[in-house]
C-alpha cells in the first residue's frame, strides 16, 4: 500500500555539480532531493510524486533491517563499534572521571576506554569520531596503497575526512579523499570505493574507458556500485548525530 494522500517528506539540496535531479535515500537522513543549481524547484513536489512506490519500497527495507538488527540507527553512544571495513569490533567502556576533556584510548586489543565527564554525550562522540579518524588514517590509507600498488595506480596524496555525503574523491591532481564512515562499510564496498577513484587518477570523468578500467581490477563493479545507493545504512547513528 503506497498510500498515495500523505505527502513524502525530503530534504531539498542544489548542487553546482549536479547536471539532473536525483532521488537518494539513508535511514539516517531520509529522503533527499539533490537537484541541479537551475532546476525549477516547482517541479519537485511531482518528482517526488512519481517515485512513491520505489521511495516507500526502500524505506520499509530500512524498517526491516533495523528490526533484523542489520543496521544499528539509534543516537545512543554506543558499546560496541563493529568497523565491518577492516574486520574489527570493538567493546566501549565509559568511565566518568573529573577532567577537562574526554579521552578514548585502546585499554586492549579489543576495548576502547572513554574517560572524562562521560554524561556529555556530544563530547563522546567527538572523541570516538577522532579515534575512528586515527584508525581510518592507519588502515584505510594502507589499504588504499596496497590496492594501488597491486595494480600500478599512483596518486599524489590521501586524506580521510567525515564527509556527509561523498564516500571518495580524486582531484584532478591526484588527491584522492577518503570517507571515514567507510569503516562501517563490508569490505567489498570498501574496495569497490577506493577502486573508483584509483580509476579517477586516470580517467576525471565516468567514461567508458573509466568503467572499463574499474572492471579490469572489480569485475563485480556493478553490483558494487548499486549495493553503494544504500550504503548508508551501514553507518550507525551515534555517528550521524554528531554530524
């Protein structure tokens, strides 16, 4: 039932890089609308219109997932951080103690201790945000080396940053950017994604010879790349609230 009398809700965005309207969806964010920085924005409403069924299919999929435990979407601060991208799960304690700051450092090979004045809540996830950076800075830059030097891809420079929306980026200098929320990701999406802009450090746009090149090192690219439309729900919540 698609219950065509009650208006969809979204998040209308424009986008200088946008050559058409496009509809994507995260169980975080909901519905967003990203449209080109000269699209009437009258013609939204029908937009949205015209993709009910698909809109309300994908979010009764989120709904499932979450009562299937696939995907963890609660705010809560979490106790246990699964970093699915390079198989690793760690437990979180929490000790209230009376400092400035919170601090988060690896008590063991498989807890993390979060100590400070632990009932700020915004504060925690800043600080467990840090340490997923330094984690993301210690593997997924090796990885993305790893994977670039199997294949004979260069680039000029790596980062990694909490980005809202993008999972990677290459400039045309070479600088590929890399999303830390990728840790949450499974390990083929994240090779998938670090395989895209490999392909980026030679080819600046998404041409044939671009997907042919993609194909050559993940045969399975397609499927990737359509799995990546709702990807997004790998990311917990207490990471998307601190946003």
């Amino acid at each position: 039932m698609t219950n065509p009398g009650k208006e969809i809700p979204y998040t209308l965005r424009v986008s200088p890089r946008a050559r058409y309207a496009r509809l994507k969806i995260s169980p975080h964010e909901g519905l967003i609308v990203v449209i080109p920085q000269h699209f009437d924005k009258k013609r939204v409403p029908g937009l949205v219109e015209s993709r009910r069924e698909w809109i309300i299919k994908v979010q009764g999929s989120f709904d499932l997932r979450r009562l299937d435990g696939v995907s963890d979407t609660g705010e809560a601060l979490p106790s246990r951080i699964e970093l699915n991208g390079i198989g690793e799960t760690w437990r979180v304690t929490y000790r209230s103690e009376a400092r400035a700051r919170i601090s988060v450092r690896e008590a063991s090979e498989d807890e993390l201790l979060v100590v400070g004045p632990v009932h700020d809540e915004a504060s925690c996830r800043l600080a467990l945000e840090s340490w997923l950076k330094r984690r993301a800075d210690l593997k997924l830059v090796t990885q993305l080396g790893r994977i670039a030097s199997a294949h004979g891809f260069s680039y000029s420079s790596v980062s990694v940053r909490k980005q809202r929306s993008r999972w990677g980026s290459c400039s045309s200098k070479g600088r590929i950017s890399l999303n830390l929320k990728l840790l949450f990701l499974p390990p083929l999406l994240v090779r998938y994604i670090m395989v895209h802009e490999l392909c980026h450090t030679r080819h600046m746009n998404h041409s044939r010879r671009f997907w042919s090149e993609v194909a050559g090192v993940d045969p399975d690219y397609a499927a990737h790349d359509r799995e990546m439309k709702h990807a997004w729900r790998f990311v917990p919540g207490w990471l998307v609230a601190g946003s």
